[in-house]
C-alpha cells in the first residue's frame, strides 16, 4: 500500500502497473477491467487478491467464468497459494459456475444474491479494509444488457458501506454487444483496459488505464506478457497508436447498433 498525497493507495500487485497509476489503486475505488477474452484480465485480479493477502487485507474473489479450483490452479502458477489464504480466513472464493451446494456458492446470476453473499462472507472475515474481486459482473446482465448500468451502480452502492475497493471485470465479444461493459464503466471510478492484436502472425497484448479518478496516470498503451511462475509482466510502453489494437470502427459499429436494437427490444 502506498499513499499519494493523502490518497491511501492498494497495490494492483503489478509493480510496473502500479507506476502508471500513481502508486496503485485509490481505497475505496471501483475499478472495471474490460476486454476481450484472453487478455490478461483475471490474471490482473489474481495478482491484485494476492497482494491483499500479503498486505493483511481481507479478500472476496467472485469467480463467474471459472470454478473456484481453476482459479486456485493458475494462482499457483505464478506461487500465490490461494488455497492457504482461504484456510488462513483471509479470503473466500466465491464460485458462481458450478452450482456447487457449499456455503460459497451461488445458484444463479442474480444482482442481489451475489451481493448479499458478498456482506455474508465479508462478516465471516471480520472486521478490516478488504479487496472484493467479480469476475466477471457482466455475467449479471448477459441477458438483460440494458440493465448494466442499474446493476452497477446498485452494486456499488450498497458494497461501498463495507470498506471494499473492488476490481470488477467486463466481457465482450467481437461479433456481439451484449455483453459490454458500457453501464458499469459509466459508474466506474476507473477503467483499466486490455487489448490484443496479432502482428506477423503473433499475439500481442496490451493494458492501457483509461480512467483512474484523483490519479495522474499514464496515457501509454504499454505491452505485457504472462510468464509461468510470475504472471503479469509489463513489457514497456508502446509505440502501437490506441486505433492499431482497437476494434476496427465497422466492428464498433455493429457492436453499437446490435446494442441499440437489444435495448429497444428490451424496453
């Protein structure tokens, strides 16, 4: 944890990231982390619930996307052992994929049953600051995505009364809109972004913050890799402009209008 003026700040437990945001993340904040699959995002709230457990906060990992075995499977791939900090009481995982009966369960997507299983297991670790991981909220509204603001900002909200910085992460799709992360970057108190792109027939991926409120924060795409048994690293700054890894603007326009047509259909 480090403290920017007077802004206590938690470590991403990216060092290099941490850099590029003036130290790390603002307590308190709500942070989306959106792109495309594949591109480092979990890998990002991974290192982030790590770094809580080594800096003595309490930490709640959402998983939506993966089974809570999955995420503790990669965690020790990079030598965080998730597993001991769960039977050390420091975190819960929280799986809402499998449909498992156990106390850490969810039965469905719901806005409000993932919330309040939130404040469960935010009693159960007791009094402190804590890190809340949901990866991924989207998942909330892939059938309804003209909910996504509304589910956001409730979420933020209501979680905001319990000491949380959360990372929430945002899906979406090349061909579809449905399920991106528009409402919950407009309630976002910061948006890092990850993008990728393949040059002479490699991938290359990137992580650019696009947003981080009360923070002097890099304006660089920087490259990254993931390296077995260390994880995120980032490569450096890059002289890709922002439009060479975008979505190419006839994609961005179909994702707009197949959004519109959802919404209206919706409402």
């Amino acid at each position: 944890m480090s403290t920017h003026g007077s802004i206590q700040r938690l470590s991403t437990g990216v060092v290099e990231l941490d850099r590029t945001i003036g130290g790390g993340i603002p307590e308190g904040f709500f942070v989306a982390i959106t792109g495309e699959p594949g591109t480092g995002k979990t890998i990002l709230c991974i290192h982030f619930t790590w770094q809580g457990v080594v800096d003595g906060d309490l930490c709640i990992y959402v998983t939506t996307e993966e089974s809570r075995a999955s995420i503790m499977r990669q965690a020790a791939q990079f030598g965080f052992n998730l597993e001991k900090a769960v039977d050390d009481r420091r975190l819960v995982i929280v799986d809402a994929l499998m449909g498992l009966e156990d106390q850490w369960s969810l039965k469905s997507l719901e806005m409000e049953e993932l919330v309040s299983k939130v404040i469960e297991a935010k009693k159960s670790l007791g009094y402190g600051r804590a890190r809340l991981i949901v990866d991924s909220l989207s998942a909330f509204w892939l059938d309804r995505p003209a909910m996504a603001r509304r589910y956001s900002y409730f979420a933020k909200k209501v979680l905001a009364k319990w000491d949380f910085t959360i990372l929430a992460t945002s899906q979406y799709a090349i061909t579809t809109s449905d399920a991106f992360g528009f409402g919950l970057e407009h309630i976002a108190d910061g948006i890092i972004r990850f993008r990728r792109s393949v040059k002479a027939g490699r991938l290359r991926r990137y992580v650019l913050v696009e947003k981080m409120r009360q923070t002097p924060h890099s304006l660089n795409m920087h490259e990254i890799t993931i390296v077995d048994g260390k994880g995120l690293i980032i490569i450096g700054p890059t002289e890709s402009r922002r439009e060479d890894v975008s979505l190419p603007r006839e994609v961005t326009e179909k994702m707009m209008e197949a959004k519109r047509l959802k919404e209206e259909e919706i409402s």
